[in-house]
C-alpha cells in the first residue's frame, strides 16, 4: 500500500484556503485484487462582514479497481477454488491445455484470466452561509452533494467455467447515485451573570436519494479476442430506478448552573417516503442531566479527587434502514410475457401500517478522576427497548407472496461499560499512558409473532431467544461401534428431522473490549492497541464441505480433521465415518461446525521519532516525523478458520458466518510527515 498527501493552506483574516491532492495505491491479499484512488480537496471560506460568512468544501476522486469474486459459490472465486481445490490436483493436462475439474475453476485459469473491473467517480461538495444577527444568536444553511458514479464491467472467456458454458460471458453495471441535503439552523447561545449558560437551536433538513442502474448481458462471443457486449450474438438488458425523501425538524436547549448542574432536552420529528402515507412521520424526544459533585462544597477540598460527575438520560430514536424504499407499497413488475405479449405481475405486497422502528435507550454513568487527573474511571449502564422491529416475515405459501416487511417484535439490550485511562509515568522526556475499556451487553428478542429465518438458514430470530441465534442439529457424539453421527432427537420421534434443530449459542459476544498503551521518549513514540471478544460463536461452513471425506465431491479438497474420522469399532472422536449414507455428511447446518470465535488481536502497532526542530532549521523543514505501522500483527484465537472476525454476507440478519470470507490482512506500512 502506498499513500502520497499534499496540501497547503493559508489566506488573510477575511479569507482562509485549504488545497489538497492525494494518491493511494493497494495490492490485496488476493490476487487480481487491486485498488488505487486519487482525490483532490479544495476549502474556501470567507468573511463577507463582520456578521456575514460564506464557505465551500469540496473533494473529488476516482478510484480504480480489479476485483475479484469472493464469498459463497464455486463459480469464478479464486479464494473458494484455492480452498476447495486438492492441491495433487495438475494445473495443465498432458497436451499442454489447462486442466479441468468438477465444480470449481482450475485456479491458475482465474489469476491469470480473471477481467473484472470498475471505476467510481464521486464528488462530495457543502456550501453553507452564516449570519450572527445579534450577539449570540446565529442563523446557518447549508446545501451538500454527494454524487456517484460507479461502472463495474467483468468478461469471463472461454477457459473459465461461467464462460465456456456460454462461449463468453460479459456484464456491465452503470450506477448512479445522488445524495442531497440542505439544512437550516438557528442558535442561540448566552452566559447571564457568573452562574447561569442557556444555548438553544432549532432546525429542519431535506434530503433526498435517487439512485439509477443500467445492466447489459452479452453471451456467445465469436472468440476470447471479443469482449465488448456489442460483439456478442446474444444480449440482454435491464435498468431500475430507486429513490426517497427525508424531512426533518428538531430542536435541542441546554442549561447549565455554576457548571455544577447540567441539564438538555431535544425533540425531533421525522418524515420517511419509505413509510405508508399515515405512518411517514416519527417523533423521538430525549433529555439528559448531569452533576459536577466535584464543584459541591463538600468535596471541594478533597485532594485526591480531582473529578466526580454523574449523568443520566432517556431518549428515543427512530430507524428507517432495512427496508427498501417502497416498502409499504404493493409492487408490481412489468415485462413478463404472456403468450408472447407483455405483461404485468405482482411482486410484492402492500402493508399501508408500516411505520417507524423506534429504541428507547436509558443510560446512568458516573466520571471519576484521581490525583490530579491521572486516573480517570468511566462507567455507563444501559438499556435498550426496540420495538415495532422493521423485519422482513415469511409467508404462507398461499398467500402467493413469499414474505412481506412488516413491524414485528420487540428486541431489548442491557449493558454495562467500563473504561480506565492513566497516566503512569509522567517524566521529563519520558511518559507512559494507558487506556481500557470492556464491555457486555444481554440481548433478548422479547417479542416475535413469527420465528424468522436469516440467510443460509444457520441463525432464526425466535422470541426468548438471542439475536443471531444459531440454530442447528446438535451433535452428540460419534458411535463408537458404528462410527455414526448421534444427533440429539428433540421431539423423541425416533428420527432426524426438522423438528430437531435448536438454538446453539450466539453471534454476539458476552464481553469485549481493548487496551492500549503510549510511550514517549524523548523524539520516540509508540502506541500498542489490542482488542479482544469473549463468548461470540462462529459457524465454520469451509468445514462442512472440507469435513466430508470426499463423499460430496470426490475432488474436493479434505480438511486435516478427516484424520480424527471413526474407522474401526472403539475409535472415540466427534468426526464420523465416511460414507455417502445417512446423516453423517447430508446434515446441515450442524452444531460441530459452530466454534468458539473468541479472540485477542493485536489490533495496531504505530512506531515513530519526530526529529528535532533545530536539525531541520538548518534545511528550513517545520517539522518531519518518520513511523512504521503496523495492524492485525497477531492473533490468539482456538478458532480453527484463518480469521474469526469474518462473515460472508452483508445481510444485517446474519453475523459470524464463515464461508470462503478472506481473512483481515496484515499490513505494515513505513511513512514520512513533512510540514514546510
């Protein structure tokens, strides 16, 4: 990875500039894989009056990638194929062509024929306007853009496996995405006498979100030297449109006595497009208080104490994410044929009492502070209500709709936080901080109408249950007379069924947190950060297939556990026999694959010396740092995956799921900060 930054700023009292450029330039773990980006940045802000300030910030780039199929599916992932693939499999037949084999790409095919490429275009531009119209009281608006344009393009020739079946296969995305925002703020903020600080502000924004998509298909190329759609005998194509509004107001006010007693309070009301006409606007209050103890009469004089704060709030919030843009509306799709004349079909179905998702959250916590500061202690308790939870549920197959987003269910989170931070040494030339935080949360889904399946069926929502429950067949033992699998018969029927599955521990960690550490010496400076999680499960599915003695594919790659696998009566182990009957390699998902995802990681190392000043007056250098960083350098985990920080999808219904997911790499990177 390379990263190049230049700027400069500078300008008068009445006018001040900033003018950036950047490159950056990333080779990834994975072959083909490559990303380079340049940006360029330009600030302007000017004082018209005393009273009257104008500004623009503005950044453009483009970036640049060769990507690379990861994730699920055998067709064109190079990391499945390298996972999946025996290695004693040849690359070339005895003729020189490339080898091929079931189910997955020959591996040297796609590093070195893999052609999928894109390119982003996008510019984020605010120009905002201030007016102070009498001593404390401001008025701001402000107009911001964000504006996307990504072109995504891939053509898999004939020796790879998607493309021979179609004698070359090309695709092309064109999408477009334009995000704008404009807000108004007016505040107001005053100090009456000695003891008393008010500030209030009021508000609204707009914003709005439209997003368009072109795709084109093309397939049986005349040869590999064709790759452009238009010279494909066989084309398709597609486009689609999505957008929504936002409207918003709010209001906050704050007070503060002697900075002893604090006390804010704020409401916002919010109005979606997503939502049925009815149900678009949400209203969420909260209000907060505090207490400076250390400023009491009593504690005044305690030496030792150097900071005593309590705090406390309630508030509400509202979310609209999850949900596509026209969830409440009854959809219908066009461009089916009947009998060879176009048509129109239902796709989904309307619920016009769709509203909010809405969490009140109670928060209590306590600041401490020691000797003078070096000692500061933080502890927040906190619990969190959801409900009219947006979800996605199933429905019965007669309804002619597979599922419909309704508000279902009720999700309730409790924890506690506890942070540390020291100053250990303090010495002229030498000085040693540090920082620790943990945490815990209990999740519970209080309220389900319906249990609720996530994606690869591995995790259900069930009311009683945690969040990102796995829900599996459990595995008892192996049989040692048989070398079967033995799997727990919930329902005492007599067979394994899907009556049998259960709940199998959780996604979601009992307790995490991190440290770190700080030292400088003299010139020298080094920061140590490690963060870990207790208690959090991951399902391993590159197992279930590596685990299964060849029985689902004979060319598949074996996992190393298949040397623990029964072979003779008394052999004691949890891998069955190998065989192509029964449960012991056609059940799925199955609790021996759900694993401990616990982890310490040493997060970042960052190593530096700035130099000293009166070296660089000599060359007319301000000042100049040197630095190495380093993150993901080690790792203590049992889980048997290469990272258990993974999951190979991005729907927010599922966590913790292993299946051909690279691993976080591990970078070092060496740099140089000038200032002139």
């Amino acid at each position: 990875m390379q990263n190049y930054d230049v700027a400069v700023s500078g300008g008068t009292k009445q006018t001040r500039f900033y003018l950036g450029g950047g490159y950056t330039s990333q080779q990834a773990t994975l072959r083909t894989n490559d990303f380079s980006r340049a940006s360029f940045k330009l600030n302007l802000d000017q004082d018209i009056t005393d009273k009257i300030r104008i500004g623009t910030s503005n950044i453009f780039s483009q970036s640049n990638r060769t990507n690379a199929r990861v994730g699920d599916g055998p067709q064109g992932g190079i990391l499945q194929a390298a996972l999946h693939t025996p290695t004693y499999l040849p690359k070339f037949n005895t003729d020189g062509t490339y080898a091929k084999w079931a189910g997955f790409d020959n591996l040297d095919v796609l590093i070195n024929n893999t052609d999928m490429h894109s390119t982003s275009t996008r510019y984020i531009g605010n120009i905002y306007g201030e007016y102070d119209i009498i001593q404390g009281l401001k008025l701001r608006s402000s107009w911001s853009l964000d504006y996307n344009d990504y072109n995504e393009y891939e053509y898999w020739n004939t020796l790879t496996n998607r493309g021979s079946a179609s004698k070359g296969l090309a695709t092309s995305s064109v999408s477009k995405n334009t995000i704008w925002i404009n807000e108004q703020t007016l505040s107001y903020r005053q100090t009456f006498g000695s003891q008393h600080s008010f500030g209030a502000l009021v508000g609204n924004t707009f914003q709005g979100n439209v997003s368009t998509q072109t795709l084109a298909q093309g397939t049986n190329f005349p040869s590999d030297a064709f790759k452009q759609i238009a010279s494909a005998s066989v084309t398709t194509s597609s486009s689609n449109r999505n957008q929504y509004n936002l409207v918003s107001f709010f209001g906050r006010v704050d007070y503060n006595f002697a900075k002893k007693y604090f006390f804010e309070a704020s409401l916002r009301a919010d109005a979606s497009s997503k939502f049925a006409v009815g149900h678009r606007w949400g209203y969420f209050p909260s209000a907060g208080v505090a207490w400076q103890l250390k400023q009491e009469n009593f504690l005044r004089d305690v030496g030792f104490l150097s900071d005593l704060k309590i705090r406390a709030s309630v508030g509400w919030t509202g979310n609209q994410n999850g949900i596509g843009n026209y969830a409440s509306r009854g959809l219908w799709g066009g461009g089916n044929n009947y009998l060879d004349n176009p048509g129109t079909v239902p796709v989904q179905l309307a619920n016009p009492e769709l509203k909010w998702e809405t969490t009140r959250q109670t928060n209590v916590g306590l600041n401490v502070g020691l000797l003078n500061n070096r000692i500061g202690l933080e502890i927040n308790a906190y619990s969190k209500y959801t409900y009219d939870l947006l979800l996605q549920v199933p429905l019965a197959q007669s309804s002619g709709f597979a599922s419909i987003y309704r508000n279902d269910g009720e999700i309730s989170n409790r924890g506690l936080e506890f942070a540390i931070n020291s100053l250990n040494i303090s010495k002229p030339g030498f000085q040693w901080n540090t920082s620790f935080n943990i945490a815990g949360n209990v999740n519970r889904i209080e309220k389900l109408s319906i249990p609720v399946d996530a994606s690869y069926a591995t995790e259900r929502m069930a009311q009683g249950q945690s969040f990102h429950a796995f829900y599996v067949y459990k595995q008892l033992y192996v049989d040692p007379k048989t070398g079967d699998a033995v799997y727990e018969d919930v329902n005492k029927d007599g067979k394994i069924t899907v009556a049998d599955k259960q709940f199998y521990g959780s996604a979601l960690p009992k307790f995490f947190g991190g440290l770190n550490n700080t030292f400088a010496y003299k010139g020298f400076d080094l920061s140590v950060f490690f963060n870990f999680s207790y208690g959090n499960k991951v399902f391993n599915n590159n197992r279930f297939f590596h685990e299964s003695g060849g029985t689902r594919d004979d060319r598949r790659a074996i996992n190393k556990n298949q040397l623990k696998r029964w072979q003779k009566e008394g052999d004691i182990t949890d891998v069955p026999r190998v065989t192509t009957l029964g449960n012991n390699y056609n059940l799925s998902p199955i609790s021996r694959f759900v694993e401990d995802g616990s982890f310490i990681r040493l997060n970042s190392l960052v190593f530096g010396y700035t130099i000293p000043k009166a070296v660089l007056r000599k060359i007319g250098i301000a000042s100049a740092r040197v630095y190495y960083s380093g993150s993901n350098l080690w790792l203590l985990s049992n889980y048997q995956g290469p990272d258990p920080e993974v999951n190979v999808t991005g729907d927010p219904t599922t966590q913790g799921y292993d299946l051909g997911t690279p691993p976080q790499p591990r970078t070092a990177q060496f740099g140089l900060n000038l200032t002139l």
